[in-house]
C-alpha cells in the first residue's frame, strides 16, 4: 500500500502532491509524543490528534522534524482538538517533504489504523507468494535451461534489466538477449571498475550506458560478474530481490557452466595421442583436429601455458587465454603429456601469433588482480605448415618466457630467433652478474634512474641525438654531456658498436630481472 493509497480511505491531501506520494506503508503508528523520534523506523504512517501542540512553532519543529528525520512515510492530522489543522504542520511538512494528510472528525483512527494495517499485510502475503513464484521461475530456467543465458533471460522478463555475465577475469559467459552487447573497450572499463572497487555492487558510467556490477561466487574458483543494465540506485525493491536472488543462483550455474566446458574438452583428449604419434600425416592430424571443432584449414595459433593456478579453474589461466578470441566456443583445450602438466590452446585467429599474444598481455595487465597471485607462462605459435610444428613452436615459446620474473609472461616463436630467446638460456646468475658489471657504477649513483633512463632512449634511437633528445624532452646539448657522463661512468665508448650492445644486453637483463 502506498500514500497515494490512503485518499481511497476518505483522507484528504493538504501537502502538495510530490514523490512521497509513492511512498510505500510499512506500518501505521498513533501517538501524541512531543517527540517521537525513538519509536519510528522508517516507512511508517503516522497519525495523530495534535495534542503535543502548544500554540508554538517550536513545539510543531520538534514533532514534525522527528517524523522528516526518521523517514516516515506520511503524516495524519484531524481537527476536533483545535478546530483546524495548526499552520505550522502545514508549512514544515511541505517544507521536508513529508505528505500531510487531514482526517475527517469521522473517521476513527482506530479504524482507520486497522484497515491500513490489514491492506499492508495483504499487499505483503501478495509480494511473498509473488516472491516464491518468481524464485520458482528462475530454479526452473536453472535446472532446465542450457546454463547461465537461460538464468539471465528468465531474470531479465521477471525485473526487465539486461545483463551480462562474465567470468572471474572478464570473458562473456552469457549474456540476457544477443542484442545485449558491449564493446571491446566497455568490457576493459567494467572490468577495471570492478577490480578496483571497495567493495561490490558497483556502479559504473560508461560512454553509453550505466551499468552495476554484482559479484557472483566471490573467492571461489568460478567467481565471475553480473553486470546489469542501470543505476542499483535507481532499481525498485522488486528489481533488487530478483537481481539478488538470480547472482545467488549464478553461483551454481556458473560451477555447471565450469564443468560442461571440461567435459566437452575432455572428450578431446585423444588428441593428445594423436599429437604424439608421429605415424599419422599432417593431413590425416587436420582431419583429426577438424572433427573435435578445430578447422586448422583456417588460420589458427596454438597456446601453451603453464600455471600455479588450481587445475579445472574456469577463471584462471585458460579462462584468460579465451578472453582474446570472438568466440572461445570454437577453441579446444587439450591437457599434456609433459612433466610440467601444460596445457595447449587451438584458438581460431586471423592475426598471427604477435597480435594474440599482445593481446592477451594486455588482458592479463587488465585483471591481474583477478588470478589472484597465480604465476602463468605462455607460448604462442602459428598454424601454417604444420600442426606439430606450431605445437613446438609454442612450447619452445612458453620455455622462454619462463625465464621472466613476472607474474605473467607471453612469448613468441619470433623471441626465440633474437636475442631475447639466446639469454633466456643463459642461468640467472651468469645473467645477474653481467647486467651488475656493465650497468654497476650508474646504478650505484645518486641520479642513477636519470642515467639509465637517458642511456635506455639513446640506445633505442640507435644513437640518434635528435631523436632521444626530443624523447627526453632536452636540448642535444644537454644529451651530449649526459652521454659523457655515462660513458665516464662506465669506462664505454656508446660510438663503438661492441660498447653498444653490452649497455644493450644489460639493460634488457636488469628490466627482466626487475620484472619490468
């Protein structure tokens, strides 16, 4: 019941009508207290018969104030007390935005207050069977449906909000209608909006559209994110219990959705096998490959990771990598047979093997928080002639980018022909020990960040004056005398190409080593 309800009752309306004529009833309360404020709670209608007024607008400012302060919903006065309503309440009322209502001499509050309060426990027997209704309709789209999309479209007829779910590190699960989309660059928004919020939900204001993000099976290791349509300040009662209620069963869903992906890639292990035996063609191998839904006639990159993160995680590793493709349904995952339980992603991609792992650089920069301090390393190779020699490739790729000390690292088959790949073999303390003899004296020096600053852009412009001093944002001047300095430094000539390439190779060392 709501106060606009209550002229049905014979009330009439002495405050101009506003929103709090949408306020709904929680309870009716009679009472004559100067001061009520201890005993309202909020949502209450309040009657009565003025008898705390004393012919002052202090004695009005107290009573009416307490009612605004505790958030009533609206106020009754009559007049047999007085022979009219004080004006007083008039003005303070309309002044807080409290409805004012006056009853009638005929009218009894004691009926009054009865009739109130049997529509209110009505209008809430009402919202209970509607609540057991609407919680049925979304177990059924749980335990009937095909996952969470079916969830997300029963909670989207029930509460009219679209939404979108993603998992722990931001791939799109499902979402509520396919005309429901975000772009690439919304999805990074969410995604940062969420990762660093206090506290979940959360709001964030995208360029088009506002949206809350929910949380959904938090510290668990299929944690994802309902990102719903709109502003939670502007969501109804009813929106919010059916939101609640749909991320709660999200949780189970999202766990079912985890385990119907193992099982559709575990009937792709005799892959595994396949991949082993050398007997089989390279033809025959893509047939094979083909009929588990891997088309290598297309172009395709082969992944391969290894992680500390749990096995069967749907928000770890795995779940980063298929992050980067349109469609991670059209991929296969296939687990090894190496010591180091790697694993291989078939991921469909028109790109080559630099833009996918660029690509999933940057991913893994968006939701590191998200792999919750898990240590992943990946090799990506390209389809071209050969599937085996991808395979390698990749894995050859992943080797080389465990000698990074960051949490993540991605290499490709082009890093093992440079000189990246020739000191990944190198041991770490041969490595250490070579960046400190060549780079020692500047790193000892008081402006040593300065220097190697100055020495890294040089190096980089191939030695250019103009080109590292318009970087440095200095005159070339100033660049000449802080390249002598270095070389003084040192005990190098930057002129000669051996000196060069030392001061290179050290400082491609001390950043690895620094995990930058």
């Amino acid at each position: 019941m709501r106060v606009a309800d209550l002229t049905d009752l014979g009330l009439r309306p002495l405050s101009v009508d506003g929103p709090g004529s949408d306020r709904v009833l929680r309870w009716v309360y009679t009472t004559d207290l100067p001061d009520p404020r201890a005993f309202i709670y909020g949502g209450e209608l309040v009657l009565t018969s003025e008898g705390w007024y004393d012919g002052s607008v202090e004695s009005c400012r107290r009573f009416v104030g307490a009612l605004i302060d505790r958030a009533a919903a609206a106020l009754v006065v009559g007049d047999i007390l007085h022979g009219s309503v004080p004006e007083p309440i008039r003005e303070l009322a309309e002044a807080g935005g409290l409805p004012l209502l006056f009853a009638p001499a005929e009218i009894s509050y004691n009926a009054l207050s009865q009739e109130v309060t049997e529509r209110i426990s009505a209008d809430r027997q009402a919202e209970a069977t509607a609540t057991a209704g609407e919680y049925r309709q979304l177990i059924t789209a749980l335990v009937t449906g095909e996952g969470s999309a079916e969830l997300l479209t029963a909670m989207t007829r029930q509460c009219g909000r679209e939404a979108i779910v993603l998992s722990g590190v931001g791939r799109v699960v499902a979402r509520s209608s396919d005309e429901y989309q975000l772009s690439s660059a919304e999805l990074a928004a969410v995604m940062r909006g969420t990762l660093t919020a206090v506290r979940l939900p959360v709001v964030i204001h995208l360029d088009r559209r506002t949206v809350t993000v929910y949380p959904i099976g938090r510290r668990t290791s299929y944690a994802g994110h309902l990102v719903v349509d709109g502003d939670i300040a502007g969501f109804k009662a009813r929106q919010r219990r059916v939101i609640d209620e749909t991320t709660d069963l999200l949780t189970l869903s999202l766990l079912a959705d985890t385990e119907r992906f193992w099982q559709r890639h575990a009937s792709a292990r005799e892959l595994t096998q396949i991949l082993a035996d050398t007997d089989i063609t390279e033809p025959a191998l893509r047939e094979q490959f083909r009929q588990f839904g891997c088309d290598a006639r297309r172009p395709t990159v082969v992944v391969s990771l290894t992680t500390t993160d749990p096995p069967r995680s749907g928000s770890g590793a795995i779940d980063l990598v298929l992050t980067v493709p349109d469609d991670p349904q059209e991929c296969v995952v296939l687990t090894t047979q190496e010591p180091d339980q790697s694993m291989l992603v078939f991921v469909p991609w028109d790109l080559g093997a630099d833009a996918f792992a660029e690509a999933l650089a940057g991913k893994a920069q968006l939701v590191a928080p998200a792999l919750h301090g898990a240590t992943i390393r990946v090799g990506v190779g390209a389809v071209e002639d050969s599937i085996r020699g991808a395979v390698r490739a990749a894995q050859e790729a992943r080797h080389l980018a465990g000698a990074q000390a960051t949490q993540f690292a991605v290499a490709t088959a082009r890093d093992i022909d440079t000189y990246v790949g020739l000191l990944a073999q190198v041991p770490p303390r041969r490595r250490t020990a070579f960046h400190r003899r060549v780079l020692g004296d500047i790193l000892a020096h008081p402006t040593g960040d300065e220097q190697l600053r100055t020495l890294e852009v040089f190096l980089r412009h191939n030695g250019s004056w103009q080109r590292a001093a318009e970087e440095l944002h200095v005159h070339v001047s100033t660049l000449h005398y802080r390249i002598e300095r270095i070389e003084s430094l040192l005990g190098r000539d930057l002129a000669t190409l051996p000196d060069r390439v030392d001061c290179l190779l050290a400082l491609h060392l001390l950043r690895q080593e620094n995990g930058a």
